[in-house]
C-alpha cells in the first residue's frame, strides 16, 4: 500500500450511467447499495477521468487529488466478523502519526509491566514524535520486535523460576516431614513455622510416606493462618479431615473445608494457633 501511495498516482472521479457501470468487471460496486442513473466513478492511476485506472469504485466523493497526499499508511487491526469475511482498520497521515504516538504509550505500560516481573531488561528502542511519521512508524515496528523478545524472555524466565520455586519447596516440606514423623506418634499435630497452605500440604503430602496416622498441620505467615489436615482413608469411617477443619478454623477467626481424606482452611488469627491445635488434638483423641 505504502509503494502505492509513494507513487503519487493522480486520484480523479467522472460521472457514467449505472447501466454502462455494471457492464464494467473492472469497477467496483457494494452490495446493498441502491444507485441511481449516474453513478460517480472514483478512478486511482491511469489517465485522469477515463476509466483506466487500477482502482475504480462507485463512490461518492474523496479527500484527495494524488496518492501522496494520503502520506504513511499503517494497517492496525484485522479481524474476522464473517464467514470468509474479515475486517481491516487502518490509519493514515495525522491519523497514522496520532496512532503511533499513542501505541508507543502502550508499548511503554508493557515494558513497564515486564519490568516488574524481571527487574533489568533491556531498555526499548527510544521514541521521539519530533520526526516524520513514517520514521515514527519505524521506532515503532523496531520497539514492538523488542517487546516480542522480552516477553519471550520474561515468560522463559518465569517457568525457569517456578520450577526453582517448585524443588525448593518440596525440599523444604520433605526435610520438615522427616523430622515431624520422627516425633509423632499415634496422630501428628504440628505448627510450622512461616508456612502457608501450599507450604503446608506439600509438608502433609511428604509426611503420608513416613506417617500413616491422622495429620493436623498449622503454619502463620503475614497475619494469616493456613491449616491442613489429612485422614488415611481407612480411618475416615472415625476422622473426617473436613470435620476437624471446620471445628478448628473458626479459632483462629477463619474457615474452611475438602474431603473426609484431605482438607484445608485458613484465618487472620495466628496468636490463637497453640489453642487451634489444641482443639484438633482433642478432636482425634
């Protein structure tokens, strides 16, 4: 489109019957549309006015004389609305450079949003809008090529990190489940220091393969309870792990609920934990 316009083909218009117009392939006509005897033609190249050119359609007037006139061209969006049927929106000229200054905005919020999942990325291509607008649209098409690779590499980063995360917790949880199963008995119910709910599931989850008694755990964090408890099944017909949670939830100023087997709850309490396990102590005696 754009080699088009720097053509600076001559854009005229001429006035035909519509019955020499449908005859006509090469002139455009919209469905829907009703015309009437005369129809204008909209000619772009060619000999101004005599129906050569490579663009022709009934329409009823234009905004300029020449292809250059138009200046930068940027299609912005692409969409299907039909069957068969899709939906092209673009800018041009102060239209064009009003898009590119505002899409800059938008590439900026982005890079500030991957910054603050990966602190020290690269810095974007600068933009200045003191320029021509085709150049504008060049900083734009290099910063957006930019964006493509950080968010690449932020999404890289992220799963890389997850999984670090991921070992490290159950390398914690398994060392705490060792040394809760070395000193339980005929039930296991323990705080954990700092521990939120997954920390404190995946303690549970280590715990079942050394203890097969009922599990009551209890963990503080940021003024938050989390607890979990965990009833081997063939010991549900006597503990219900949703049962317990639900009496002892309500202590520490929470709730919570799940299966006979494994249950979870949660509370704004931590200085009521001791009297929280307390409680689930008497619960499985």
């Amino acid at each position: 489109v754009n080699e088009k316009i720097a053509e600076n083909a001559p854009v005229s218009w001429t006035e035909i019957p519509y019955s020499e117009a449908k005859q006509r392939k090469n002139i455009i006509q919209f469905f829907g549309e009703k015309y009437g005897d005369r129809v204008r033609v909209l000619q772009i190249g060619g000999e101004p006015k005599a129906l050569n050119g490579y663009s022709m359609e009934l329409c009823g007037g234009t905004h300029v004389r020449s292809t250059s006139e138009i200046r930068p061209f940027r299609i912005v969006r692409e969409e299907a609305i039909a069957a068969g049927i899709r939906r092209i929106e673009a800018v041009a000229g102060d239209a064009a450079r009003a898009w590119a200054q505002e899409e800059a905005r938008r590439q900026q919020e982005k890079f500030e949003t991957l910054s603050r999942k990966k602190p020290e990325l690269a810095l974007l291509p600068v933009f200045t809008d003191t320029v021509q607008t085709d150049e504008m649209l060049k900083q734009i098409d290099a910063r957006a090529t930019q964006l493509e690779k950080l968010d690449a590499d932020v999404r890289e980063w992220e799963k890389k990190t997850a999984k670090a995360a991921e070992v490290d917790l159950q390398s914690r949880a398994a060392a705490i489940a060792k040394e809760l199963a070395a000193s339980a008995e005929k039930v296991c119910v323990a705080k954990v220091p700092d521990a939120d709910a997954k920390l404190l599931q995946a303690v549970a989850d280590a715990l079942k393969r050394y203890f097969h008694g009922p599990i009551v755990l209890a963990g503080g964090r940021d003024n938050s309870v989390a607890l979990v408890a965990v009833i081997p099944k063939e010991l549900t017909s006597k503990y219900q792990a949703n049962k317990i949670i639900q009496a002892i939830a309500p202590i520490v100023s929470g709730k919570g609920g799940g299966r006979p087997e494994n249950a979870q709850g949660g509370g704004t309490d931590p200085s009521k934990i001791d009297k929280t396990l307390e409680k689930a102590k008497e619960l499985l005696r």
